[in-house]
C-alpha cells in the first residue's frame, strides 16, 4: 500500500517501471530497524536486597547497618523506577549489662522487627536511648491496606538529666507523693500509676527514666525485660527498698 502511495505521488505513468522498486526497497528499511527498538523494551529485574538477619554490637550498630541495607532498597528504587517497600529486618545484639540508657534497650523479641531509623530523632547514647519496633503479619504482601493494618507498634524512650527525669526523682525520694502515685511493678519494683486505659509503662531505674507506648501488644514482656535488666546491674532508684524486690515477675 506504501509503494502505491509513492506511485500516485510521482505522477508520470512513463516513470512507472522503475519506481515501484525503488520505493519498495526505500519502504522495507524502516521496518527493519523498527524491530530491535521493540526489543529493547523490556522488564527492568530488579535486584535482590539483603534482607539476612542483623547481628549487631550495641543498639546503635544496628541502627547504623539497618540503615544501610535501607539505603541501598532507597537507591535501586531510584536507578530501577520500581517501588520497592521498605520491609523490616532481624535484628540482635547482647544484652544484660544495663549500665546506662543504650544498654538498658533490649533487642526485638520473636516476631518483632526493625524499621531504618533516623539517627537524630532516634539517638542510641549513654543518656538518652530511644528506639521503636514493628510487628507484622508477613504473609500479608507490603504495601497493601490489610498489611498495614496488621502492623503493631512498641517504642522505647530512657532519659536522663531531663525535667521529666527530675520529676520522676523526686516522686520516687517523697513517700507520700509515692504511695499516690507509684503501684508495685514487675519484680515488685514501684512503677508509675498510669491512667485507665492508657497502655504505656513509666519507670525511674536508678538516674533513667524509661517509658514504653505502642499498641499494647508484648508491652509487658518489653516492660518486664528492662526492669530485670537494670535491677540485676544495680540500677535501682533511690527511694525504693532493694529487701522489698522479686525474683519473678
């Protein structure tokens, strides 16, 4: 049909022979270099990610090698321009020697897992430590709503030298301020009375005031592993009678 098109185009019937070939051969070319074109537009296979577990030194290694792993998914995203989700690792470091806020931050328990970190509003330090966990359902696909909605929360947060800090002090060294505002804890250590319904946990372990929210789930588990840890090293805030302490929760 193209080398019809060129003929009615020339005009001159007398030029008629010679065109059609000409015309033919002018046509087929294109089509030809067409063909690798098309094969070039391919699927673009996106690399795998590590997502091994993590064994870190120190709450604060992990967050640096978490966010590592993260920005390798951030920047194979960009050079592929596939969305990759940001998926939560494994990750572990050894605990039981809580001497101040980093180390008194125990790693996830089973079924929990980490997220990449900002560094600056999750400082991982001697006097001050805050860190946040994750649980989902994993068979759930990331990235869709009922993956989302299966997601459970648990943050961590010990300060020391802060106003909360000193409040936390002097309601521990007052008895009475204590006897109203304290119930007996894990381990039979006097913890912050919370108000009804709130699911979060207040604590002063030695100069430490540590805090625990999130949606409840292994609040308590959390909760019970710090105060062990810190009573074990010594961390004992004053105004609470060490004779008067558990060995069970």
């Amino acid at each position: 049909m193209l080398a019809g098109g060129v003929l009615v185009a020339c005009g001159n019937g007398s030029d008629a022979p010679e065109t059609p070939q000409a015309s033919a051969s002018e046509t087929a070319a294109p089509v030809e270099a067409a063909a690798p074109e098309a094969a070039q537009d391919e699927v673009v296979s996106v690399p795998a990610l590590d997502t091994s577990p993590i064994v870190a030194e120190s709450p604060s290694d992990a967050v640096i090698k978490l966010n590592a792993r993260d920005e390798v998914r951030r920047r194979v995203s960009i050079e592929t321009g596939q969305r990759i989700d940001e998926v939560p690792l494994d990750v572990s470091w050894p605990y039981g020697t809580c001497t101040d806020a980093a180390s008194l931050i125990p790693p996830p328990k089973e079924g929990w897992r980490l997220f990449a970190l900002s560094p600056g509003e999750w400082p991982q330090g001697p006097e001050f430590a805050r860190i946040t966990y994750s649980s989902v359902d994993e068979s759930l696909t990331p990235g869709t709503s009922e993956y989302g909605a299966s997601k459970e929360n648990l943050s961590i947060y010990i300060s020391s030298g802060t106003p909360d800090t000193q409040a936390m002090k002097d309601l521990y060294a007052d008895p009475q301020l204590a006897e109203l505002m304290l119930v007996p804890g894990p381990y039979n250590y006097p913890v912050r009375k919370m108000p009804t319904g709130f699911v979060g946990r207040g604590v002063l372990l030695g100069d430490f005031f540590v805090q625990t929210d999130g949606t409840g789930k292994d609040m308590d588990a959390y909760f019970n592993t710090i105060v062990k840890c810190a009573i074990d090293n010594g961390l004992v805030a004053e105004g609470v009678d060490t004779g008067s302490l558990r060995d069970t929760p």
